[in-house]
C-alpha cells in the first residue's frame, strides 16, 4: 500500500495578499442616496404613525360626543380600520404613464409637458410630465424636488392638488388635479385689463396664496399670471413650482449629493444628444420670466419673499394697464430696465388708474429694503372691501364657462410630436438614485371621520 503524504507546513510567513477595491464614484453615490432615501422613509413612516393615532384619537372622541349605539360606533370604527388597510394597499400599487388615457396636450414648460388625463375610472387629471435629462442638464435637481414636496405637504385650497408622483428611466411624473379655467393670462388676453373690482379679487387671493406658500418656507421665484389658475369656482390656484427654492436651513450634505450626481449624469454624451436634438430648445430662465423678475435677483441674489412680492407689483401693474410694466423687445432690454426701474417706470396718463392702486404698486416696484410684506399689504386701503380672514366670503367677479368636464377651450393649443409621449431610454440607473423618494400618494380624507364630525 502506497502512503500519500501532505506537504508539510512551511515555516515561513506568508503574507497574505490582499486587495482592496476603492468603490467607484457612482457606487458611492447610489450609496449615500439610498442611505438618505431609508432615513427618510422611515422618517415619513414615522410621522403617518402618529397621523394615525390623532385621526383615532379625534373620531373617539366624535364618538363620545355623538348620540349612537355602542353597535354603531363598533361598526364605524371598522369602517375606519378599513379605510387605513385600504389607503396601505394603494401605496404599495406602482403607477406607470401607461395607466393613463391621455386626452390632449394642456401645458408646456422649459423642462415639461402638461397632459389631460384620466385613469381607469375615469378620473380627470392633468400629468405634469417632466424631462429627466433636461431638469440634469439645466441643474433643476433640487427644483424639481422642491416642487414635489411644495405639492406633497400643502394641505390648502391655494395650491393645485397632487395625488401622486411617481417616475420611470426619463420622466418623472406629477399627477395633478385640472383645474378647467385656465390661467390668469388667458383670462387677461381676453379682455385687456381687469376692471378694478376683478383687479382686487384677484390680486388679495394671491396675496394669500404667496404667504401660504412663504409660510412653508418656500420662495414660489416665477410668480406670473401664466403660474395662476382658475379653479371652476372662480376661485385661484398656484401652479408651477418648478424654480421655487427654500429659505429654510440648507441641507448642504444633500445638496453636495444631488450636485454630484448631476456632474457624473451629464458626463453621458446620450443625455447631452438625446437633450440637444430635442425641438424644446426655448427653456425658462432659472430665475423666471424675465419681466417679473425683481432687479435684485437680476443682479445676482438669490430670489427672497420680497422678490415674490415684486412680481406680485408687476402683476397688479399689468392687471390695471394690460401689459408689464417694464416690457421691451428684447429680454436684455427688460432686465435693463428693471435694473434702472427709478428711470424706466412710467405710469401712463391715458388709462385712469385709482390712486390707491398706484400707491400700491409704488410700494411693492422699489428696492427690496423698502417693499412692503405680507401685513402691510393685507392692510393697505386699495385692498378695502376684501375679506383676508374669510376668501370665501368673496364672491368671485367671474366664472370660467365649459360646456362639459373634459373642456378645454381655457388652455392653449400646441403642437404634440409623437415622442413626447415616450422618449427612448438614455438615461443611466443613477438617474433613478438621483431622484430618490420622488415617489409619492397623497392619504384620502377619511370619508368616516368627516361623517362623524359633521354629526358633532
């Protein structure tokens, strides 16, 4: 029998080799994305909790107060459960754009298109359809998020509802509620200027809407009468929060990681063609419409709830004159102008506007040192008449006309190129980490609770 022996050990000290791969530079950043996208999820998981133990709280004690059996509150309270399991479900289902029936193209902007929509149900919407690669391109990341989390946490008939947000490789996608009236600037082309009386309307209930919105802690940068619409009550809505930006403290780690992650998107030549070779070649101005931007953000600050409130002067100039009041051929001219606005303002003689307006406007065109804010123009006397405290007490001045609910006569009409309706993919996985947690459904009313209440 042969006798297989092993090697002996050496007693030698063998290094071990052992290598060590550095991470590349987009592994780091799905990384910390995903790092930021669990923290903030269970933040939010967090906080609908404790929604949900105050809307338990509130309808025990409705209950209380009501007169039922204990056989009909059991049976409400079910209902009630039942409604949570409901919305829980809703949340894990995926939306996709091929969920949609689209009806006609409504709205166009720098980075998106604006469609009519319905679901399955039959349900009207409008789909703000946003370009990935131009929102990387023209550095709007952090813009694009602002928007989304404007519309995820206003609870208020100032702003357009959001139902949903959600995304695939190219788009990210917002699904609205439509609002059939249209914009301001339709309703102004129209009939030139607004009598004084729609004139008041119409600006107090932008007042209100601005100060909700500086009260989130957001500057809304593109006030314009194109970002208002009106609602079918004749009631107004704020729109387009595409450029608006927070005064709030910065999250520079955040910053630094959507920064990041834009400087490695762009460094694809496909996003840069496929961008490139697109007919939208005519974008917005990060800083808004140029003529009614105030002269400070013109100049170089960042824009500021007293730049808001000069677009606001701006809107309520051309409310009364039928044009900005700064306009010109050019946009260079008008940024010009703005800039010289001491020598470039004219109030013209031919239109009779009431003193108490141009004494307003006055105050809100200047430097930004002497504008005046939210309570000195809720208090100023052009705005006598205007119930700030209760808006619905004010009647509305008009009413947009439609002849069924799919009307569309309020909105423009554009021209729809067959792929804007789906774009090839050209967009890399980071895209999807870059835009991390955009997903979101809004929670319904509990339609138990608002019974309950109303029987208090």
């Amino acid at each position: 029998m042969s006798v297989i022996r092993r090697a002996g050990r050496s007693n030698i000290n063998t290094a071990l080799a052992v290598s060590f791969f550095e991470p590349s530079r987009e592994t780091v950043l799905k990384a910390e994305a995903s790092k930021r996208y669990l923290e903030n999820l269970w933040t939010q998981r967090a906080r609908q909790l404790e929604e949900r133990k105050e809307d338990i709280s509130t309808l025990n004690r409705a209950l209380d107060s009501i007169n039922a059996t204990e056989e009909e509150k059991q049976q409400l309270l079910q209902e009630f459960h039942q409604e949570g399991s409901q919305f829980t479900r809703l949340q894990r289902q995926r939306l996709r754009p091929e969920n949609f029936n689209y009806i006609k193209l409504i709205g166009r902007g720098g980075f998106a298109d604006v469609w009519l929509v319905t679901d399955k149900n039959a349900q009207i919407y409008a789909l703000k359809i946003i370009r990935k690669a131009d929102v990387i391109l023209n550095d709007q990341v952090q813009s694009v998020i602002n928007e989304r989390n404007i519309l995820s946490v206003a609870n208020n008939n100032w702003i357009v509802n959001l139902h949903s947000s959600f995304q695939d490789n190219d788009h990210l996608y917002l699904l609205l509620d439509f609002v059939q009236g249209g914009d301001l600037m339709n309703a102004l082309v129209k009939i030139n200027t607004f009598p004084y009386p729609v004139a008041r309307f119409f600006a107090g209930e932008i007042v209100l809407a601005l100060h909700y919105i500086h009260q989130l802690g957001y500057v809304h940068s593109d006030v314009k009468p194109d970002n208002i619409l009106i609602n079918s009550d004749g009631h107004i809505k704020l729109t387009d929060f595409g450029i608006a930006s927070s005064y709030n403290k910065v999250d520079n780690d955040y910053n630094n990681l959507l920064i990041n992650s834009q400087d490695l998107l762009i460094d694809s030549s496909s996003i840069v063609s496929t961008a490139n070779n697109r007919h939208h070649r005519q974008r917005s101005s990060i800083v808004g419409t140029i003529d009614y931007v105030a002269p400070e953000v013109i100049l170089g600050e960042a824009p500021s709830v007293e730049s808001d409130w000069w677009s606001f002067g701006v809107i309520l100039y051309e409310f009364l004159y039928g044009f900005t009041p700064f306009a010109s051929e050019s946009k260079q001219e008008t940024a010009l102008r703005i800039v010289h606005w001491r020598k470039s303002l004219r109030i013209p003689a031919s239109q009779r506007v009431p003193t108490v307006a141009l004494d307003l406007i006055r105050k809100l065109l200047c430097d930004k040192e002497q504008r005046i804010g939210f309570d000195e123009i809720i208090a100023h006397p052009f705005f006598k008449g205007f119930d700030f405290n209760n808006y619905q007490a004010n009647k509305p001045p008009m009413r947009p006309q439609v002849t069924d609910p799919l009307d569309t006569q309020h909105f423009d009409e554009f021209t729809v190129v067959p792929e804007e309706l789906r774009a090839a993919s050209c967009l890399s996985k980071l895209a999807s980490f870059a835009f991390l947690g955009f997903s979101f459904k809004a929670k319904p009313q509990s339609a138990v609770l608002a019974k309950v209440c109303n029987h208090c």
